[in-house]
C-alpha cells in the first residue's frame, strides 16, 4: 500500500509538473514581437467614456464593434449589427465582415502594426482598438473580438471590453499570445480626416481608397485631403485626392491640387493627370501645354507617349470657356 501511496505521489508531482510547464509556455512572450516601445506614453490610460456592451452568447463580434462605433458618434447597437457580422451557422463574425461593416457607416478602417507598442499609442491617443484573439489554441481555436481601452505600464496589464466584463485586465505576456495567434489583427475606426498615432502614409492611403472601392467617395475626399496636409510630398495621395474631386466632377480642385506638388517639376505622371483633367473640361490648350510638360519630363514613358497622340487628336475641337487655366511648364516644354 504504501508503495502504492509512493507511485501515485510521483504520478501527481509529475503531472503538476507538466500542467505548470504547459502553463509557462501558454503564456510565454512570442519570441516574434518587438520589444515594447514606452517612449511618449503615459503610464496608465482608461478610456472610461468608452461605451460597454455585455455580449450575447457567440456574439462578441457586434458588441465589440458596436463598442468602437459608438466612439466615433455611431448611433448603434450590436443588435443592429448581428445582421452585418454574425453568421449564425459558424456562432461567428468574420474579422473582413467586421471591416467592411464598420467601414459602410462612412468610418477610415485603419489597420494596426502587429507589435503591443502601436496599440498602445493609440490608446494614449484616445482611440479604442479593435483586437482579434484566439483564446485557445492553433490547433483547436477559440476566436474573440475585444476592444483595448487603456493599459497600465507599471502593472504591463490592459484594460479590455470583453465579453461581459467591462473593465477585463489581461497581462501584457498573455494577450500577445492569444493576438499572435489571431496573425496580430487589429484595426482603428476613424472619422474621415482624423489620424491615427504615428500614421504610415502607405496605410492610410490604402483605407481612404478602401472607401471609394465602396462608393463612400465624400469620405474618401475628407480623409485624403488631411493626407495630403500631413504629407504634402506624397504623390500617390495626392493623386488619389485629384481623383475623388475628379470623380465629383470638381475639375478645378481636381488639377489645382496636382499643380501645388512639390514634385511638379520632375513628375511626368502629374502633368499626364492634369492634362486629362484639363481634356474633361474641354479646355484643350491646357491639355496640350500639359502633356507638353508631362513628356519633356518623361519622354520614355510609353503611357505618357499614348497620351500625347490620344491629346493631339482633339486639337482641332474648340477651346473651353475663358475659365480654362494658363499652363506653364516649370522646364523648357518638348514642342510637337
């Protein structure tokens, strides 16, 4: 007997052992993220203004997003949003499905870097963020949504909604690797024209086209032209700006907004746009002066050479009103 008490003694032990080693390894820092970058932060935030919605059963995806909706001034509730998100069949939302609901109330869809310290910037900015976790494992997921609103650095805790638990503290270590499971998504909802903390251009330019790919081309405008303030040198925002105007036939605002670049006078690209802008408005003196300049500064660009004979063949229709812009290349123009 007592060498049976003896065995399953050693038997207990060993597997306390194991139970504590899996543990460890569960919440173990992911040896792929960063070290957090501290520097600016404050060292606690709670955002208490911050809406809270209890979720229903298997319904986390609306309560979540209608949590960082309601931030934004969106009149919701996740009752209204089970329809735009929730697939009854999977007792799942779908973190595209969550986007593009958010982003059909007019909202700049922002995508986060995958590193904590990102999201903490924006929390100390005041913006809520959108998470995605997997509670369980690779193999055997536990998918949930959850909205981080404030942090502790002395504690290395953040403070989530989540699920039904208003203020949810969760550890630095361990939410790390529920979101690295989850391939680190996590995304802002923002009024056209608001920034995010430490925006990259290449991501902001892509969620305002995000916008006019659904047709929201107002908010695309407003986003774009805080785009262009903030990175007056970037020439694909610039352009995609001329091309919303463009598209609400602002013509004028459409080639004046290309003409105020920087890089106007090496750009061939620039000069092929507003000659287009100019053929539009049937002013096509401009036209010609501007494919004049986009070809003496890119004379071998095959578009920009289809240009100039699709441009010249209009030559001989008349010209626009009296409104039609004088153009003057900054180089010495190509004559044809």
């Amino acid at each position: 007997m007592a060498r049976y008490f003896r065995a399953l003694l050693r038997y207990l032990l060993s597997l306390s052992l194991m139970i504590t080693v899996v543990g460890c390894t569960m919440i173990a820092p992911s040896k792929h993220e960063p070290v957090l970058d501290v520097e600016g932060l404050r060292v606690s935030v709670n955002l208490n203004q911050v809406a809270f919605f209890p979720q229903e059963d298997y319904q986390c995806g609306p309560a979540a997003l209608a949590t960082v909706l309601t931030s934004q001034g969106v009149n919701v509730t996740p009752e209204v949003l089970v329809d735009k998100v929730y697939l009854p069949e999977q007792e799942a939302s779908l973190p595209l499905e969550m986007v593009a609901a958010g982003r059909s109330y007019g909202l700049l869809a922002y995508k986060l870097d995958p590193n904590l310290g990102h999201l903490l910037q924006q929390v100390n900015a005041g913006h809520p963020v959108l998470v995605f976790q997997n509670l369980a494992f690779e193999t055997f997921a536990q998918w949930h949504f959850a909205v981080i609103v404030g942090y502790d650095l002395a504690q290395e805790e953040l403070i989530l909604r989540s699920a039904r638990i208003k203020e949810y503290r969760l550890d630095f270590k361990t939410f790390i690797n529920t979101w690295q499971r989850a391939n680190h998504w996590a995304y802002l909802f923002l009024t056209p024209g608001e920034l995010p903390a430490k925006p990259d251009p290449k991501v902001y330019l892509q969620s305002s086209l995000d916008l006019v790919n659904v047709g929201l081309n107002l908010s695309a405008q407003k986003a774009l032209e805080v785009g262009v303030n903030t990175w007056p040198e970037h020439e694909a925002i610039r352009m995609a700006l001329s091309n919303t105007y463009f598209q609400s036939g602002l013509f004028n605002a459409a080639s004046k907004v290309l003409q105020q670049s920087p890089s106007l006078g090496t750009s061939g690209d620039l000069w092929n746009n507003i000659a287009y802008i100019q053929l539009a408005r049937q002013c096509y003196r401009s036209a010609v002066s501007a494919i004049q300049c986009a070809i003496t500064l890119s004379p071998s660009d095959q578009n920009i050479q289809h240009s100039v004979q699709d441009i010249l063949q209009r030559t001989d229709r008349p010209n626009g009103g009296a409104d039609c812009p004088l153009l003057t290349c900054p180089n010495p123009v190509q004559s044809f």
